[in-house]
C-alpha cells in the first residue's frame, strides 16, 4: 500500500468515523440519562436523509405522515395517563407538545416542500421534521416502561427497531437515495483530494461535539442531565424529573442523528433499512468508549472509520465483519478489567 492510498483511506475513514462519532455521542446521551440502548438511532438519520432527498426532488416526504401518526398516538397516550392520573389540567401543555408542535411542523413542511426552495431551507425542513420524532417515540414505547430493567429496554428497542424499517419500507419505499453534495469544493492534502463534503461532516461533528461541551458544563440543562445520568434518584431528589431530562435528551438525540443524516446522505446510497449498519458501527464505537464517556465515543467512532476504510481496501467483502470482531477482544479486556462483586447468599 503506498502514502497516497493510505491517505485516501485514512481521509474516507475521518469522514465515516465524523459521522459514526455524532451518532455514538447521542447512543451514549440517551443510554446514560434514560438507561436506553436507542437502537433506532441510525434509523433517524437514514430517515432525515430520505426526507431530503424527497425535498430535494419536490416531493412531499413520508416523514410528514409519521410525525403526524406519532403525534395523535403520543398525545393520545399522554392525554390517558393525565386523566387517570386526575390532571386534566395539564391537558393544554400536553397537547402543544404532543400534537400541536410536531403536527405544525409537518404541515410546513408539507406546504413548502413543493415550492422546491433552496438547499439551506430544505436541510432546515429535514433537520426539524425529523427532531420531534425520537420525542414521541419516547412517550409512545419507552415512558410506559421506563423503570424496567435495561435488559427489557433493550429488547423494545430492538423490537422498535423492527417496527421502524417496516414504516420506512412503507412510508419511503424500497429505492434508494443519494442526494447532491452540500459544496462541489475540493482540495488536495498530502496527496489525497479532500472533498468539501468530507470539511463539511468533520467541522460538523467537531462543531456540535463542542455546543454539547459547552451545554454540559455551563447550562442548567446540561448539568441537569449530568446530574440524571449520574445518580436518577438523587437528581428527582434535588427537583431533577428524569422524565423530562429523558424528553430533552431524545430532542439532542434526534437533533445528532438528523445532522448525521444530513451528512452522510451525500456519501453513502441510503435505503429505507440503512439505518441499522450506521447505528451498529456508531455502538461498536460507542463501546469502545465505555458507554459513559463522551470523547471516548468519538474517538472509538474515529476508530471504527478508519477500520472500516483500511479493510474494504484490504476486502470489501469482509469489511464489516472485521469491523464487529474488535467488539470480542474489548469486551473480553473490559470483563477481565472489570472488578466483579460475588451476590451475597440470602439467607
């Protein structure tokens, strides 16, 4: 292999793992603050890339009569539990979250997506048709169960999953997509043309992963989900409702996964199932990081790219399974390092 591939790979692979590490950084947001493993978040991105490829195209994306769905379900489910639970007053509140907010966005997008504007607005439309979904979802499958054990979380999740590609094979349609690069500028470095699309999804990952910085550790949110991820008890304690610090973090959630999307929609063809090898990729590297550190899920998602670049090189047929066999020695290393605590016998 000679210096001018190597870095050809090595920049593909920066670009694949920018996007994985957005994806990762939400994965590790939802799983420490809800105690979800979201496998559905790659199916938010490819969602939000099949939504602009519609926009593109003039058409009205499947996206708008999901979040419409969701909405009357959420709200729906919502507007029982406030009855039941004798709180009829918070009714109002409820139905501007759950119904009036998410259906008004579909209804904007629905009427502007025939004008065709142009590509900043349309990524806008994608990016916040797309954000209220992971919200309802939430109310919808995960905060009827929310004190279960993660093992049953994750069990829905997967079942969520399921029942996610079959709406996008529904809604979307089996074709696939690949949308417009967002800039045709390109550059050469060390030998290997960059791309301004590849600028575009390193400065975006690096841009959002320092807001998320700056959120944690200067916000009263950020410090509020700190808080709910790092003891739930204590944080409802000291005023903190965990369900509403899960609800902030879906919205974060579909926010990264929806960027990602934007992203990657350029660079990869995306189907209506894409979404499970993104979101799988993004876990791997998520694991690496320990599933509790921020910079050691992106940088385990950096790893993951560079991987999965310099094996399709080496074997394309093969790439993804050398890609999830770095997942035996690491979770292997984290059992042997780990310090297990023998259960006392009861008595």
């Amino acid at each position: 292999m000679s210096f001018d591939i190597a870095a050809i790979l090595a920049v593909d692979g920066i670009a694949s793992g920018a996007i994985y590490a957005l994806v990762a950084i939400g994965t590790v947001l939802l799983f420490s603050v809800t105690r979800v493993m979201f496998v559905p978040f790659g199916d938010l991105a490819a969602f939000t890339a099949l939504t602009l490829a519609a926009l593109d195209d003039g058409k009205t994306p499947g996206t708008v009569r999901l979040v419409v769905a969701l909405a009357a379900l959420a709200f729906l489910m919502e507007a029982v539990s406030l009855v039941r639970a004798k709180r009829s007053a918070a009714l109002p509140r409820a139905a501007l979250f759950y119904l009036l907010i998410p259906i008004a966005i579909a209804i904007i997008v629905g009427l502007l997506a025939p004008l065709t504007p142009p590509l900043p607005v349309r990524l806008l439309m994608a990016l916040i048709l797309i954000v209220p979904v992971a919200p309802l979802l939430d109310r919808i499958v995960f905060r009827p169960v929310a004190d279960a054990p993660v093992l049953v979380l994750l069990i829905i999740a997967v079942a969520l999953h399921f029942a996610l590609v079959g709406l996008g094979l529904l809604f979307f349609g089996p074709e696939g997509i690949r949308t417009q690069p967002l800039t045709s500028w390109s550059t050469e470095i060390f030998g290997a043309m960059v791309s301004g699309q590849t600028v575009c999804i390193v400065v975006a990952a690096i841009a959002l992963s320092a807001l998320l910085y700056v959120c944690f550790e200067y916000t009263l949110v950020g410090k509020a989900l700190r808080a709910t991820s790092s003891n739930r008890t204590g944080a409802r304690l000291m005023g903190i409702r965990p369900a509403r610090a899960g609800t902030i973090a879906y919205v974060l959630g579909s926010v990264l996964a929806g960027v990602s999307g934007l992203l990657i929609a350029p660079v990869n063809t995306i189907f209506y199932d894409s979404g499970f090898l993104i979101g799988l990729k993004a876990f791997v590297g998520a694991i690496i990081g320990g599933l509790h550190s921020y910079p050691g899920a992106a940088l385990g998602a950096i790893i993951v790219g560079l991987l999965e670049s310099f094996a399709s090189f080496a074997s394309s047929s093969l790439k993804d399974v050398i890609v999830f066999s770095i997942l035996v020695p690491i979770l292997v290393w984290r059992s042997l390092a780990s310090v297990h605590v023998e259960e006392e016998d009861e008595e």
